[in-house]
C-alpha cells in the first residue's frame, strides 16, 4: 500500500545555468540511445499523451528533442509520467501519480512527450530506504499494516516536477541514496562510466562557491560525471548543494545554506 507525502522543506533558491555559458559544451558527449524495448504500457489517449517507452541500454541520448529520459541510481525501477493538467492538489494525486495508466517502463527509459509540465515518480517499492532528497517535490510511502493499524511507513518513491520545452530533449535522474551511507561508499556503486562530460574546473567552481569542503570534490565530481546530477549534504542538512541536468546543454543549482 502506498502513500503520496509532501515534501515539508524550506523554499528553495534555485539558479538556471546554461552550459553553453557555465560549463564546456565542447566536453560534453551523449551518444545515441539502444532500440526500443518490448515493454508497452498502456497509453493515455489526451493532448498530453505519454507514448510507449523506449528502454534505454546504455547511458546515452537519442537526438530526437520530443523526449524525456528518465535515470534511476539504482536502475531498474518504475517511472511514471503525468501530466500537471490531471492533478488537482488533493488526496487523489497519490492515486495517479502511480496508476498503471501512466506507466512508462523501467528505468533507464524514454518517452515521447508533448511540450508542458509534468510529474515523474519513480517508485522502490521492492527495496524501500531511508533516502537523501535530490530535488523530489514530494515522497512515496509504503506502509506495512497490522489489521487496520499502520506500524510503518518507509519510502518507497521520489515525484519530481518536469517542464518538456518544445524542440528540447528533457532530462530527469532520481537518486536513491541511503542516508546511512557515506559520499564515497555511494558513488562506489554507480555504474562506471561517465557519459556526462563537464569540465572539472568549472564544476569544482560551483562547488567552491557554495562553500563544499574540497575533500568532497572528486567524489561529487565522479558522480556528476556518472549520473548527470550531484547531491551534496552536508552534516547540518540545511546546508546542501544538488546540480543536476534538465536538458543536454542546462543544468539547475538548487542549494541550501545554514
């Protein structure tokens, strides 16, 4: 059973940073995409329809801008995609945020969609953790019942907002890191290769810029290089730092200070 929570944090100070101005677009290389899978969820007939998914093989890009690709560390996971227009701000959300209708695939995943805004969740139900928050606007729970009583509540999915700008291919990566692992232990089970190439002189200027210790810099560094997004907290967890990519050649700042 599950259980769509909001997220009760500060306002957030967010910062869009074109690459093309802030980091070296010439470093950054996203090849193609695999072929598409035989997964096909069911479609949703509207203006905003979510087409069949296309599985993603490896850490690539197609050239196609009508997309949004969607990574999950770990991969494999459920995403599902759904238009803002369909949500009312109530109880019900939760209900549409993970109905098969909006379904699709595993990720690493793609799908054609319409220019607008959207909610990505992406679901752990199989292994629910402790996770650090990486830019969700709201949380998953599954809760484990006791006849009619709830003994636990432990999260299971992230929801994301997501603009799809027309000709633009969207970018979305959800990050599952437990809270009771460390910077170095996490990065160590990402996948080793590094499509996302960034210069490491200007991201580490970002990173001096919201005062992150340098002993932290290869990390982050590797595990932007890996995912297309770095979470840094640090042990005061209102001080903290995401820089992630929303399109090929943008990336969004979201920072927090003590």
């Amino acid at each position: 059973m599950g259980k769509h929570k909001p997220l009760r944090t500060p306002v957030l100070v967010v910062l869009t940073i074109l690459l093309l101005a802030s980091l070296a677009c010439s470093n950054l290389s996203l090849p193609q995409l695999g072929r598409p899978g035989a997964t096909q969820p069911t479609r949703v007939d509207s203006p905003t329809q979510v087409a069949s998914p296309t599985r993603v093989d490896s850490l690539t890009l197609v050239s196609s801008p009508d997309v949004l690709v969607i990574r999950s560390y770990p991969l494999g996971l459920k995403a599902y995609v759904v238009p803002k227009s369909r949500l009312t701000g109530g109880d019900l959300d939760s209900i549409y945020l993970t109905s098969k209708d909006y379904w699709v695939g595993y990720t690493p995943v793609e799908t054609k969609l319409e220019p607008g805004e959207y909610r990505v969740t992406i679901t752990n139900f199989d292994t629910p953790i402790d996770f650090r928050e990486d830019g969700e606007v709201s949380k998953t729970f599954s809760l484990k019942l006791d006849g009619n009583k709830i003994t636990a509540m432990e999260p299971a999915g992230k929801t994301y907002a997501v603009t799809k700008r027309a000709g633009h291919t969207a970018l979305l990566t959800a990050i599952f890191w437990d809270k009771g692992q460390s910077l170095e232990e996490f990065v160590k089970t990402l996948p080793g290769d590094e499509p996302f190439k960034v210069s490491q002189q200007d991201f580490e200027k970002i990173l001096q810029q919201h005062k992150v210790p340098p002993k932290d810099w290869t990390s982050l560094l590797s595990m932007f290089r890996r995912t297309g997004k770095a979470v840094w907290y640090d042990a005061d967890p209102a001080h903290y730092l995401l820089v992630y990519f929303v399109e090929p050649d943008q990336i969004t700042v979201s920072f927090g200070n003590p």
